[in-house]
C-alpha cells in the first residue's frame, strides 16, 4: 500500500509540477519561450516586424516560406489560437521583442467558438487591446481582415461567413478611426458565396500557395506604409 501512495505521488507530482498542460499553460505563452530568448533585441535601426496570429499566420512558415527568407520578419502565430490567448501572450511575443512593426490577423477561431462562445464586440474589444498595447509601446500596427470561410471544417454548420464580414466591418471602421493601418486581406479572396475562391484555399478557411503569394503583395505594401507612417 505505502509503494502504491508513493507512486501515486510520484505521478501528481510529475503531472503538476513537469511541462505545462494545456489547462496550465492556457495562451501557450511558453510555446515561443526559447525562441524569444534566443532572438534577444533588435539592433540599433533594426525595422523587426513580428506576425501575431493563429494557423493562418503559422502557415506562412509551411505553406509560403520565401516570404519570410532574409527578411526582419518574426511570425509569432499559434494554431487554433483566439484573441484572447493572444491578448494574453501579446507582451512576451510582440512588446518584449521590440518590433517596429506588428501585423495582427485575429478573430476566426473566435467565431469558430475554439474557446468558448464569443460576440463580435468581444473579439473586437481584444482586438483592440492588442492595438492599445503597442501604441502605448511605440509599435506601428498592422491590423488584417479576418480571411473569408464559408464553414469550418473542424466546426461544420456554423455558418460563419456573415459574422466574418461583419467583423470585418467593425475592424475597418475602428482602424480609420484610430489611424491605424488596415490590411484588406478578404477583397481579393472573397469569392460571391462569402467564402475564400477555392483556387486560393486547401480547405475553405487556410491558403495554399496561390492564397499566400496574394497576401503577400498587401502585406509588403501594408508594411512599408507602416515604417513610413508618422
């Protein structure tokens, strides 16, 4: 009975006080730890740009990498991620980095619900957040339109398409009045049924190639406006 109690403890103890769990580790913010540590601060002139985002940011680095070759780009996006795992990790991947630059696409998973129900006002209201935070930090933001998707796969029947565009709305108008740049990912890759033209998507909510190479031209221009904004 005692070698039993024991390795009961052993395991409890293991299972608290080893890596994080997800339920521990909620925003992940020990996902880019190393890697944070590792990269240290910008050199003196250095326009660094870091990407906050979720699967669709992440997938620069499988689906298009080129974009980021030889660049002062630092993508700091995290699979199935909702606006307020990254409010959360914001200061330890955006701020503590010292970017001049930071490009936020966010809001899908919300409206996919992958953490819970959420309003649009409530994913805007992260959002912005993000966008007061680097204000505050003398960081230029970027600030995307969600990319559009009919259904999710992983959530069919949701019907997410209207409250994409809606949001969308609400970021636009929220940008102009704030002065901040507006990045208009969702024009060039809405097709009339309101979600993503399919020789631009792998599944209907992520780009292929073909999708990414099209972001890529907004988001360069999008970029160099920022660096170049008073």
């Amino acid at each position: 009975m005692k070698k039993m109690r024991y390795i009961i403890g052993i395991l409890l103890f293991t299972m608290f006080m080893g890596e994080p769990s997800q339920a521990q580790d909620w925003a992940e913010l020990i996902h880019f730890k190393d890697e944070n540590v590792k990269l240290g601060l910008p050199s003196p002139g250095e326009n660094r740009v870091v990407f906050m985002g979720n699967s669709i940011t992440a997938g620069w680095d499988t689906t298009y990498p080129d974009f980021f070759s030889g660049k002062l780009y630092i993508n700091r996006g995290i699979s199935g991620q909702t606006t307020p795992q990254m409010l959360l990790r914001f200061r330890a991947d955006v701020i503590a980095l010292k970017p001049a630059v930071v490009v936020i696409l966010a809001g899908t998973n919300d409206i996919a619900g992958n953490t819970g129900p959420s309003t649009l006002e409530m994913i805007l209201d992260n959002i912005m957040s993000m966008c007061e935070l680097s204000k505050s930090n003398g960081i230029k933001v970027v600030l995307c339109s969600v990319l559009p998707a009919y259904d999710y796969p992983w959530k069919p029947g949701l019907n997410p398409a209207e409250k994409i565009f809606a949001l969308n709305e609400m970021i636009k108008k929220y940008a102009a009045e704030n002065g901040i740049i507006y990045l208009d990912y969702y024009s060039s890759l809405v097709n009339k049924s309101k979600g993503m033209i399919t020789k631009y998507a792998y599944d209907g909510v992520h780009p292929n190639k073909a999708g990414y190479q099209i972001m890529a031209t907004l988001t360069e221009a999008a970029i160099a406006k920022a660096l170049n904004q008073k």
